[in-house]
C-alpha cells in the first residue's frame, strides 16, 4: 500500500509556481531592457554580479556561521544535540551536517549551505535551553527540510537579479550625479540612459524583493511540512513555534539586530512585525503556518490505495 | 530527489529496503572465525512512532504479529521508547538467523501497511573486543556500518574503518562515512 505524502498543498504549488513564473519574467524584462538601453559595461557589471553569487554560494555555510557568529560543535561538546541530527538524517536520508550553536538567549535555528554535503545546522542556547527535547526535533527536522529542498540555491538563484538591480540602482545613482550620465549615442533626444536604468532598477529591485519574500513563506510552509514527515508529530513543531514566537517579543532588540541579515534562514523571523504586513515578510505569520501544521496533522496517517 | 522536488520543496521520505537485512546473518560466519566476534543475542529496531490514530492501530497488528514471530522463534520481546522520541522493539535470542528475521518481518509488515518510512535503523550487537561492536542497518540506505562506541559518547573509528575493510566483501556497507549514525543510548 502506498500512502499519500500528506500535507501535498496543491495550492501551495500553485502558488510557487506562479511567483517564480512572475519572477522569471521580471528578470526576463529586466534583462531586454538592460540588453537594449545599456549596451555597454553590461558584461563588466554582469561578471561581478555572477562573481557576487557565486562566492555567496560556495561560501553560504561558512558565510552565514560566521555572520551569526556560530560555532561548530564537535560530538564531544554537545552529544544529545549530535545525536538527535543523526538520527533525523537517517530518517531523512541526508548526510550529516556540520552541528553548529549559537550562543544567544534569543530560542532560534537556522539552517545553510549550498548542498545536503556542505550544510550546516545550527541552533541557538536559547533554543536548546527552553524547548523540550521533542519540540527541538521538530524545528532540526524543519532545517533539514530546508537542506533537503536546497533551499539556499533557490534563494541565490532567485535574488541573483535583485543583486545585480540593486548594484545597478547605485551605479545609476553615481553615474548621473559624476558623468551627467551623457555617454550614450542616442542621447539627444528622451531621457538619459542612466535615469532609465535607474527607473527599471528601482522598480526590478522592488517587485524581486516582494516576490523573493513570497517565495521565501512559500518555502517556510514546505519546510514545516518536511518536519512534520520527517517527525511524523507535527504537534511539536507546532509548540515549538508557539514558545519560539512568544519568547521572541520578550528578548531585548540588541539580539534581533544582530542577526537582521540572516532573518530568512532562521525558523522564526527574528523581525519584528512589519507595519507594512505580509508582503514584506520573509515567514508567513505564525498563525498560518499553525493552520497548516493542523492541516497536516489531520490529513497525516490517511492511507490512499 | 529531482528538479521538480527541489523546485516546490518536495522533500518526500524514502521507501525502506529490507531486504539486505539478511547479508549480516552471511556474514556472521567471517565475522565469528575470522575476526573472532560472536553474536550477543540481542538485535533491535528502531522507528519513529506517529501521533495518528491511523498508525495506532496498524501498530498494533505488527506488534502482535511480533509476538507470534517470537513465540515462533523462542525468543523474547520488548519494546523501549527513548528521549527522542523513538520506539524500539528488542529481540532476545541465541540465534542470530532468528533474530535477523524477526527484524525483517516488523519491517517488511510495517512497510505492507504503509508505514515503512517510519523505520530508522535496525542494530546487533557481537561480542569479542574489549567494546562491544555493533552492526547498525539504514534502513534508507539499505546498507550497515559499524559502530564501537567507546564510552563516554566517543566511537572507536579506528576500529570500525577496519570493520569496513574486512567485512566489505561480505556486507553491502555504507560507503558515505557522514551517514554512519551513532546510536549511543540503543537498549541492546
């Protein structure tokens, strides 16, 4: 008999789909325009941004331990911790990663790196303080879901152009207050290149950054589903989002600020809520991921012939 | 796990593979003569129980089905839970052969029910060095490794690399040292 893989949102699907389709063709628009106002410095430009994303992506674990300021946990300095990795990578079938604790009262975890190989996970003493042994699993099993989805590709892929609309913004900035931005053939009649550019990149950055953190909720509730299968009692994931978020709001600023850059990869956005609301979000509010943890745990155990 | 698992987060457990579960009572001869490890008489499985009603009460079939297999065999059974939350079923008995397919039968029955996913690993444990030595299956990977543990949560990986070495013609062994889970606190 085969079993359903619960918790298949075809909806949730759905909705990936269409961001990243969106996304895609931003990019696409972004690159025509590029290709027919701007036909020089492109390739320049185009190299360091690719340059950019792919020391960000062969670097991700090291990169984000040290900006968290994490250290790698050997067996000995934390055993129970080892062990209960080990154990959800044999549920999982992934190898092992690098085990590594942050030392914050702040109860968080995050998880990194460019492939299932050179991952990392780690969780904060804060975390492995106030959560019971089973609620722990269940936010590990959440990270390696994000391991196992390769999640840190995805997010490079997909802010690849954001980067380089970003980098192009100040570009654009630069040029049109030092040159004038009068190095174009076609200047003499329509706006000046620069102030083109700088539009189209403005815009880019700011529809990517929406789409990039759509993307990004979408890829929270996979993860929670992953530790729900992985687990196989999303209860505990579910309590354990409860403590983390409630625990958050008591916990000084100074932590939050710290780790602001870091925000998507940790299981609970350590933001504070945005006035601004869901769109700008890099998690989906608690509320709803519970809902969906809920879902998953009715639909979990239903056998389909 | 393909493009498209890896597109919309598809993470899906695997299927366990059983069948390879019989190699270690092959090797068991190489093991005894050649190596001077014997059969302690105790294997176990472990596998991460769910909270649905559904897995309960098939739960509950394998469990007497285990009984029977026991009663069978003449051996004993019985069943553990650990801190992290995972079940485990404990079989006592002289005959490695006998013990090796009590394991396979909770698994493959686990599996005909639709739960198989839910098994992480079975262990056996030989006697002969000054540790025990333990054979530890993945039920994923459908392949074993070796696992010393040498007090304290250290593991003697001097010894179980030598392990792999002698034993690799004998036993499908895992060949991805970081998939070598520990098992420190296994109740046999």
């Amino acid at each position: 008999m085969k079993r359903r893989a619960y918790g298949r949102d075809a909806g949730l699907t759905l909705r990936m789909l269409l961001t990243t389709g969106l996304l895609g063709l931003l990019y696409v628009i972004f690159a025509v325009v590029l290709f027919q106002v701007l036909n020089v410095g492109l390739v320049p430009m185009l190299l360091i941004v690719v340059g950019l994303a792919f020391f960000q992506y062969y670097t991700s674990d090291k990169l984000a331990l040290a900006a968290a300021g994490a250290k790698v946990v050997s067996r000995e300095e934390a055993p129970a911790l080892h062990d209960m990795v080990e154990r959800l990578c044999a549920m999982a079938d992934l190898p092992k990663p690098k085990v590594a604790i942050m030392d914050t009262p702040m109860p968080n975890a995050f998880a990194t790196g460019r492939s299932p190989k050179h991952a990392a996970v780690c969780v904060t003493t804060g975390l492995w303080d106030r959560l019971e042994p089973k609620e722990v699993e269940g936010v590990l099993a959440h990270e390696l879901s994000h391991v196992a989805n390769r999640d840190v590709l995805v997010m490079t892929l997909a802010s690849f152009f954001a980067t380089l609309a970003a980098l192009l913004t100040r570009f654009g900035i630069y040029g049109g207050i030092f040159s004038g931005g009068g190095n174009n053939r076609d200047n003499n009649n329509g706006p000046p290149v620069w102030l083109i550019v700088l539009v189209v990149s403005i815009l880019v950055y700011f529809l990517s950054y929406i789409l990039i953190r759509t993307i990004s909720r979408y890829r929270e509730y996979a993860a929670d589903r992953g530790s729900a299968l992985i687990t196989g009692t999303p209860e505990y994931l579910m309590s354990a989002l409860q403590k983390i978020s409630s625990q958050m709001t008591l916990i000084p600023n100074r932590d939050l600020r710290e780790v602001e850059g870091l925000s998507a990869f940790f299981i609970v956005s350590p933001r504070v809520k945005s006035a601004l609301g869901e769109l700008f979000m890099d998690h989906p509010p608690i509320e709803k991921r519970l809902a969906a943890l809920a879902q998953i745990a009715r639909e979990m155990g239903r056998p389909v012939a | 796990m393909g493009l498209r698992d890896v597109l919309f987060g598809k993470k899906k457990l695997s299927e366990p593979k059983s069948d390879r579960l019989f190699a270690l009572a092959t090797a068991a001869v190489t093991l005894d003569t050649e190596l001077g490890l014997k059969p302690a008489g105790v294997g176990a499985i472990a596998f991460k129980p769910q909270s649905s009603g559904e897995f309960r009460s098939a739960f509950d079939e394998v469990d007497q089905l285990v009984d029977a297999v026991a009663q069978q065999f003449g051996s004993k059974v019985e069943r553990k839970s650990d801190e992290y939350g995972y079940d485990w079923i404990i079989v006592r008995d002289p005959e490695l052969e006998d013990l090796v397919a009590s394991a396979h039968t909770l698994a493959s029955e686990l599996t005909a029910k639709g739960f198989g996913s839910l098994l992480l690993a079975a262990i056996f444990r030989f006697d002969g060095y000054e540790h025990p030595v333990y054979f530890i299956y993945g039920f994923k990977r459908g392949a074993w490794w070796p696992f010393v543990p040498a007090g304290d949560s250290k593991r003697d990986n001097a010894k179980e690399l030598e392990l792999k070495s002698q034993l690799e013609r004998e036993l499908p062994i895992e060949q991805d040292l970081t998939r070598w889970l520990a098992l420190f606190d296994a109740p046999v």
